[in-house]
C-alpha cells in the first residue's frame, strides 16, 4: 500500500511537471507570435502614422514661418549693361533665420502631434494581415525624441534663349526616434517645398547653374 502510494505521488508530480512545461512553451509560443507578427503590425501602423503626422507637421510649420516670402527677397541678381547676369546672391542672414525657425517650429509640431498617441485598429492586434485593418481605433501611447533640419536648395530650368527658371526650395529633414510597445524604430521624413520661383532675363553664368547658392 505504501508502494501504491508513492507510485500515485510521482504520477502527480509528473503530471505537474508536464503541464508546466506545456504551460512554459504556450507562453514562449505566444511571446515569440506577439513579437513576430503582432508587433510587427502594430509597429506598420503606427510608422505611417507617424510619418503622416511628421509630413503634416512640417507643411505647417513651413506654411507658418515663410510669410509670403518672395524671391527678391532672397537673392540678389545684379546685370552688367548688356543684360546679363553678372551676380546671383543669396541673403544669407534671412535664410538662416527662416531655417531656424521652421526647425523649432516643425519640431514643436510634431511633438505635440505625437503626444496624441497612434490610432491602431483592434484587428492588428490579431497579428493576421487580412483583419488587420479593421475593427475599432486603440491609441497607442508613445514616446519620441525628434531631430529637425533645414536646408534651402535651387532649381535652374531653361526656359527658351535667355530665359531661365529659377526655382527655390526649402528641404525639412526630420528623423523622429519612436517607442512603441514591443518595438522601437526610427522614422526619417524628408519634405520638399516650393518657396518662390522667378524667369530671370538674360544669359546666367556656368557657375550658378551648376552651382549652389545656399552654401
């Protein structure tokens, strides 16, 4: 009877060890389903979130800052007396201040957009990429640290003999480093935009149109 007893003791204390072990390998088996397709969907989400966010962020900042800046206001074009161009200058105190402002400003922006948090639809959370995008919005809180630069740039385009478009461009570089759940990822945005174009008249030196006059 004793005997008896001691063979029901260690059938339970097998039982026990083995529904740990199936306990163990179902919490493995999950935690390595949640980090490779979970989120890894969540983390696709939330980047084009973010990254709609930092582009929205930035046109605004640009839209703010600019002031209806034109071109005269910018570059400087002298002519000698037969009309052509004999200097193309760039003020470099104005752009300097433009580029420092919208830095801040865009910088701002997009931190206060992202404080929002993401909106990541409930099927995403399933890991399955067919239902993932439905279901009702949870948001995501996040953390991030961003990182703004700017930096004007120009465009040379003939236009017919002695007409010459001259297109000028401010390009925001933003890299915004991202924690999410699970996951962390860095999301660089690069946005380009028009600030001010005019056709000049007369014939521009080889060294301004391969050239740069932002430096």
């Amino acid at each position: 009877m004793y005997c008896s007893y001691r063979r029901r003791r260690r059938r339970t204390k097998w039982k026990k060890v083995v529904v740990w072990l199936i306990v163990l390998l179902l919490i493995a088996g999950a935690a390595v389903f949640y980090k490779t397709r979970v989120a890894s969907t969540i983390k696709t989400y939330s980047v084009d979130e973010i990254r709609s966010k930092v582009t929205s962020a930035v046109n605004r900042s640009v839209l703010l800052n600019l002031n209806d800046a034109n071109y005269d206001d910018l570059i400087t074009v002298e002519k000698n007396a037969a009309g052509d161009i004999t200097l193309m200058a760039a003020d470099s105190l104005k752009i300097n201040s433009i580029n420092r402002e919208i830095a801040v400003s865009a910088q701002a922006l997009i931190a206060a957009s992202c404080d929002e948090g993401v909106a990541v639809p409930l099927g995403a959370f399933s890991g399955i990429s067919i239902v993932a995008g439905f279901g009702p919005e949870i948001t995501l809180d996040i953390l991030t640290a961003e990182n703004v630069i700017c930096m004007f740039t120009s465009e040379f385009e003939s236009m017919g003999i002695n007409q010459t478009r001259h297109a000028v461009y401010i390009n925001v570089e933003s890299e915004v480093n991202v924690v999410i759940p699970a996951a962390s990822e860095t999301v660089c945005v690069t946005t380009q935009v028009l600030v001010c174009e005019a056709v000049i008249i007369g014939k521009i030196p080889e060294i301004y149109l391969n050239g740069s006059l932002f430096g």
